[in-house]
C-alpha cells in the first residue's frame, strides 16, 4: 500500500509541477496527502508557497468531505444522531476531562493539544469502557467548525483567475489521488 500512495504522490506532484507550474516544494507538498499544518509547515522550511499548499491541502478535505460521503451512502446508517447518546455521567467526564487535558498537553508542549490531548483522552476513555454512549454528531459539526474556521482565517485573498486555477488542479489532484488508492484497495481486497 505504501508504494500505491509513493506513486499517487509522484503523480499529483508531477502534474502540479508541470500542468499548474508550481515550483517543485510547493508541488510535493500540495500533493503528499496529510496533515495541512504539518505539509504547510514543511513547505514553508523548503521554499513552497504556503498559500498555495494551504488552499490546495484544504480543497482535497474539502472535496473528501463533500464527495466522498455520496459515494458512501451506507456509512450514514452508522454515524451517531445529531444528538448521540451519551448519558449525563458521559457529558460530565468528558466536559471535566477535556479542558483538563488540553491543559495538561499545552504543559507538554504536546502538538495541537487543545485538539489531540482531549481526542486522546477520549478515546481513551472510549477504549476502557468508561464511556457508554456515541459522541453526537452535532459535537463532530461544532469540533470541524472551528477547526474549518481557525484554518480559513489563515486564507490569502484570492483572484478569481488564481481561485479558478486552483479548483481545477485541486479537482484533478483529487480525482488522481482517489484513482490510485482505489488500485491500492483492489489489490490489497481483491473482491
């Protein structure tokens, strides 16, 4: 599996370098799927644009996000209600434990932990049993809310022209990278 995602990179990459004429650090880190502060950061280090890795990592999310759930149409059968069911003991530890470990992360200089540390903890919390019910979809919502909204702030305003150029990259980046991991899929689940 790991060669599949290797080459689906090199495709996107070499695509953007030539279709898009991005320089070569801006390319590979607008394609590499993965985390879009880590490939900003890692593009910045390395000459990259950062506005055009930003916008070309959060168009992919955005496209995952958008396109994939209608491909996926079961998956909505399984997701919690908008409301989940926790139970007041559940809220309770996880509204006390929460804030207690985004504290205690910031303290460690753990990465993002006024994300990670609380998510940790939880599903921590989740794998021990300790929690009895699903997170409400409607927490999920609010969490990519301001997550989406921090990360938008960050945008540069945009030309249309320079908007509609990335779109139509995004779009064929997207639809090369969801191509080579489907090849992946059949091979590794020959079904």
């Amino acid at each position: 599996m790991p060669a599949y995602v290797a080459a689906a990179v090199l495709l996107a990459a070499a695509y953007l370098r030539i279709a898009a004429r991005y320089d070569l650090p801006t390319a590979i880190f607008s394609a590499v799927p993965g985390g879009i502060l880590t490939m900003v950061s890692l593009g910045e280090r390395t000459g990259g644009r950062v506005d055009t890795i930003m916008l070309s990592q959060s168009l992919r999310v955005v496209l995952a996000v958008v396109l994939l759930p209608l491909a996926l149409v079961d998956a909505a059968a399984a997701a919690p209600g908008l409301l989940g069911s926790f139970t007041v003991p559940d809220w309770l530890m996880v509204l006390t434990a929460a804030p207690a470990a985004a504290l205690f992360g910031r303290r460690l200089n753990f990465p993002a932990a006024e994300v990670l540390a609380p998510m940790f903890t939880v599903a921590a919390f989740c794998n021990f049993g300790w929690l009895s019910g699903e997170a409400p979809a409607l927490l999920f919502l609010a969490a990519f809310w301001v997550i989406g909204t921090a990360l938008g702030a960050q945008f540069p305003v945009l030309s249309l022209r320079d908007l509609r150029a990335l779109l139509l990259h995004g779009l064929a980046v997207f639809a090369a990278l969801l191509r080579k991991s489907g090849e992946g899929i059949h091979l590794v689940n020959p079904a």
